[in-house]
C-alpha cells in the first residue's frame, strides 16, 4: 500500500489532520490501535479555543458543533467564599466553545467515513522505518497480516504511549517533566451544571471544578491525592468535598445524582524537543501533555495540526518546503506558551502538600491582583481563549 501521509492514531489530532488533508486532495491512512468504539468511550475535556473552532469550520465538521455547542463569554474564579468574574468578550473580543472531545471525535468519523477515507483499526506492533530519509514507510499488523504502507511523511498523533516519539533516538530527544503532587477526580452525572459558566475554585482543602457538557450532563472534579483510587471515593463523599470547596451560593444550588463516570487523573506538565524528525513529526500527546487546569491539552493539540496541515498543503500545492522545515521550532513556540499558562493556573488554584504560610500568602495575593488588576484579566483572557497561530 502507498499513500502520501501515514497518520498514526485515530483520536481528534489525527482524524482532524486527515480531514483538512482531504479537504485539500491530499491522501492519508490513519493506524488506529484501538476500536472505533473504545475511542468514542474516552471521556475528556470540552472547551474549545476560537484556533480549534475555526479548524473545525475549515474541515467541514463544524455543523454539529455550532448547533449544540455551548459558547462562553467568560468563567469564574472563586477564593476565599467570593468569586470573580473573567469577562473574555470584554478583554478579547471572542469567546470558547463548550463541547465535548467524545463529540468532536465522533464528528470527524463521520466525515471521514462518509468520505471514504482509510482508517485501519486494531493495529498491532506499528513500527516507523527510514524516517531520515526520502522513502519512509511503516509497518503493522492487524487480524495477524503483516502490513507496510510506504509513504511521504509520517504524522505521529499516537499519544504520549504511542511509538512515534520513541521513534526520536534518545541522542536527540530531549523531554522536559513536572510531575504534581495531586490528581483530579473527576465524576460525570446527568445533572444540570450548576452555573451557565465554569467555576474554577481555590479553597484551603483543594481545588475544584464545576464544568458541564449540555443542559443535563455535568462534570465536576475536585483536587485529590495521588494515592487515592476512584473507588476510595463514594458519590456522597464526593458532592460533600465540592460542596465544601465551592461558594456556599453555588453550594446551596447544587443538583447532586449518581456518578455514569468516575476517575482519577494524575496532573503533569511535559514537553519533548524536537517534534520532527526527518519526515516524521510529532502531534498533541505524542510531543507534549499539559495539566488539564486551563483547557488546553486538545487546543494545543490543534495547533500542532494547523501548522502541520499548512506545511504539507503548502508543500504539495505550492511546493515550498519552508512550513516542513520550521514546524518544529513553530508549534513549540506556542506549545511553551501553552504549558506555561498550565502551570501558571495550576499553582494558583491548587493546594500543595509541602506549601509553606509564606507560599499561600502568594498565592493569596495572586488571586487578589488577579481580582482586580485589568491587565491581568485579560492576559489570563487572552490564553485561555486561544493565543493567535
């Protein structure tokens, strides 16, 4: 088998490059190691920046979206029993999305399937070949067939597991790590959310965050600790600890009900140099993972796809290989802007175990600046709606 690009994982990143490369004539295959099912199953993270918007727009997916999506001005941020207001209208002039990964996933099956587009599920044992040189292929197996697709280039959106940026020699690699001392448990219920707008919440027992996917299902996580299971955690303890972390207001308007999902997960910020290799680059988790505190795992995500998905087009319409050659140094760039407004919202909020009278103190005072400094608004506003590609 021969195609132009070989696109390795079947999750938003991947199924979005395909579409925007159809879109343009360009061919692909995308390697999926799961099933189509397990995939759609994975729940995650739902707010949209206005850069992911537009892509979806552009790939032709966006119907849906625009019909069901929940669009938000701005978000709250409580401390101390008060809460503020960031008014991303006001201090940008644009807004975010609210709607679900699950969905923007589903979406762009459906356009690729309804398109005829390749996508190989159940791949076993993908293993990248010549990636330094002008004839990359990749080879795998499924249903016990081995199988080898040559190709151009070779776009890694397999995840931080995946084999793609294992594929970097560790010569040449270099990787960058937080890891944080808490993780987030997270519970989905069919309840209305509490608020019209998300409420990121600093109390002295946790974070907490009361989120939502429509009208009848809510997501709410609280700060928890590392050693903690989902199973250590009943519904009723659960709604008790974000009760008690949230304003009394948002409190004593809260609709509680049997969880549908539950889990835990670990926070960490992470970032591997370089993200191409030869014709092999790197996409979303495969090159880099952000707490999920400000929204912006999937969102960076999409902007490694709209720099690879314009340095191909430009490559293959218009011949010029400049968009290849800097695509690397180009989404991380931006990827480092993205992990630092993660962390920056992620020390703000959070409690940590070794945190000193002195370091709540500053943390104190940086949420007040944050209250009434304009300036400071609207650059918390400007990230989190997505800065410009």
């Amino acid at each position: 088998m021969r195609t132009q690009v070989v696109i390795i994982g079947g999750g938003p990143s991947g199924l979005l490059l395909a579409q925007l490369l159809m879109k343009s004539g360009i061919e692909s295959v995308v390697l999926e190691r799961k099933t189509k099912d397990y995939v759609l199953a994975r729940i995650r993270a739902g707010i949209l920046e206005q850069g992911m918007i537009g892509l979806l727009r552009e790939a032709g997916v966006s119907d849906r979206m625009e019909a069901e999506g929940y669009v938000h001005d701005g978000t709250l941020i409580a401390a101390e029993n008060a809460t503020f207001r960031i008014d991303f209208k006001k201090h940008t002039g644009t807004t975010v999305m609210v709607y679900g990964q699950t969905e923007v996933t589903r979406d762009l099956y459906e356009a690729r399937e309804k398109a005829g587009g390749k996508i190989v599920y159940e791949v076993e044992g993908v293993t990248i070949h010549d990636a330094k040189t002008d004839a990359p292929y990749v080879t795998y197996t499924v249903g016990g067939q081995d199988q080898r697709i040559d190709c151009d280039y070779i776009a890694g959106c397999d995840g931080f597991h995946g084999v793609s940026r294992k594929t970097i020699p560790d010569g040449v690699r270099r990787e960058f790590e937080k890891v944080y001392p808490f993780g987030w448990l997270g519970i989905l219920s069919e309840t209305p959310p509490v608020d019209d707008e998300l409420i990121y919440a600093s109390s002295p027992e946790g974070f907490a965050l009361c989120s939502m996917r429509n009208a009848n299902l809510s997501r709410y996580y609280v700060q928890c600790p590392l050693t903690d299971k989902p199973e250590d955690w009943s519904d009723a303890a659960f709604w008790e600890a974000l009760k008690r972390r949230i304003p009394e207001e948002a409190a004593d308007k809260l609709i509680t009900g049997p969880s549908i999902e539950k889990s835990i997960a670990p926070l960490r910020s992470f970032v591997t140099e370089p993200m191409q290799w030869g014709r092999l680059f790197l996409c979303g988790d495969a090159a880099h993972i952000v707490p999920p505190t400000g929204a912006k795992g999937l969102n960076t995500a999409a902007s490694d796809i709209h720099y690879l998905y314009h340095a191909l087009r430009d490559h293959y319409l218009d011949g010029s290989d400049e968009g290849i050659d800097q695509y690397s140094a180009k989404a991380l760039a931006r990827v480092w802007k993205a992990e630092r407004f993660s962390w920056w919202m992620t020390s703000l909020l959070h409690h940590f175990p070794d945190q000193s009278d002195f370091d709540l103190r500053m943390q104190q005072a940086d949420i007040a600046f944050l209250r009434d400094n304009e300036a400071a608004q609207k650059a918390m506003a400007e990230n989190y709606v997505g800065l410009p590609y």
